[in-house]
C-alpha cells in the first residue's frame, strides 16, 4: 500500500523577539520526532491603531495641537514633526504650532514617532488641514438714521493679510432679513435696502471664507428708522 503524504502545521507563542528556538513535534500514536527550528523575528515596530489628530482654529496667528494618536504599545515616547505641503517646517518638533502667515493656503500635516524602550520605532500622520489667513469684517450703514420713507445702503469690507482681496460672498443680516452680497475685486460689497418701519435694527456681515482666507463675522451696526 502506497503511504499518503501528511501535513501539519505547528505554532508557538509568548516566544521571545530576535530569538532561535529548537521545538519538537511529536506525533500521537508513533514514537516519531520533528526537530524544527523556530525563528522568533525581530521586534515589532510599535504601530498606531488610530492615526494623530490637530485641534485648534487653521487660521494663521492661532495654535495648532497634536494628539499622540493611539498606539499598540504601551509606554512609548513620542516625538513630532510638522509638515507644510508634504515639506518639514524648520525647528517645528512639539507637540503645538503657531502657525506662520507663510503657510496660508497649504495643507498642514504632523507626523508622530513612537519610540519604545527597546527595538524600533513607529510612525503615524496625521489628516491635514488647510491654512487660511484671518479676515477683518466692517460694516457701515448710510444714512444710519432715516424715515421709513427712505432706504440705506449697507457697504461691507473684507481684508486679510494676503496678496489678493478676499474673494466670494457675504451675508447681510438686517433684523430678521437677510441679504447675500457677491464682493467685488477690491473685496467690497453693497446692498441697497428696501424700506423698514419704525424702530432699530440690528445689522451684521458674515463673510463665507474662501481658500486663502478664514470666515469671519462683523460687529454690529444699528439703522435707526426714526417714524
């Protein structure tokens, strides 16, 4: 009778890292024996199960903040580096950034080094975010005081540090109404109001943001509708 080729598959655990072990396989019902040479490998690299996160407001002048993430081991070190457009930023190694107007319109990143006391370390990244430089929000209202006969026109203005103005739109808050007013090159908008009746209104902009620039809010102004 021909013998039928057998298969076996043996395991170990808990064995120590970078270690050669010799283990014996025995084999119910015979006296048989396998000698098998057991390479344990090398230590793991400590890897994140839950990548960094940055807190805090993308907005030049503000902090940014790194969280470790959440790692497989325990009792690691950690270490950071931030990154603009995939480039490292010079001297940027803790765990905060404030972040430099030079950066407006790239993608910031963080990258975590997890070092354990023994074998090599792990790495993670973060998601990015994207820079915007702050905007400054004014509102003038002229005539501020008039009759319910007439009607004001509302000027807003959006600035911002960079090259270009502020591009897209703003909302004009009147009271309970609401106006949307596209800016224009120089990142000024108007709106002509339509005729209110007596009493005091409240009037705000609120700029939508755009890719360079953040979205902001202006303070209050008041139109007085005097009868």
């Amino acid at each position: 009778m021909q013998s039928q080729p057998i298969t076996y598959t043996a395991s170990w655990s808990g064995l120590a890292p970078e270690t050669a072990y010799l283990g014996r396989v025995a084999y119910a019902g015979t006296e048989a024996l396998t000698y098998v040479r057991v390479e344990s490998g090398a230590i793991p690299a400590p890897a994140a199960t839950a990548p960094p996160v940055i807190t805090g407001t993308p907005t030049a002048g503000q902090t940014l903040t790194a969280s470790p993430g959440t790692w497989d081991q325990e009792g690691l070190k950690f270490s950071y580096q931030w990154f603009a457009d995939g480039k490292a930023l010079a001297g940027q190694t803790r765990a905060t950034y404030k972040v430099s107007p030079s950066v407006a319109g790239k993608s910031i990143t963080v990258v975590v080094t997890a070092k354990p006391a023994t074998g090599p370390t792990g790495t993670a990244t973060s998601e990015a975010v994207v820079i915007k430089l702050a905007s400054t929000v004014t509102v003038s209202v002229k005539p501020p005081v008039l009759t319910s006969a007439q009607k004001a026109v509302v000027t807003v203005k959006v600035d911002s540090q960079a090259k270009a103005a502020p591009t897209g739109t703003v909302t004009v808050k009147v009271g309970a109404d609401s106006f949307e007013v596209a800016l224009d090159a120089a990142g000024t908008g108007r709106v002509e109001l339509p005729a209110y009746a007596k009493g005091r209104y409240s009037v705000t902009a609120t700029y939508a943001g755009d890719a360079a620039n953040a979205a902001k809010a202006s303070s209050p102004k008041y139109l007085y509708v005097s009868r």
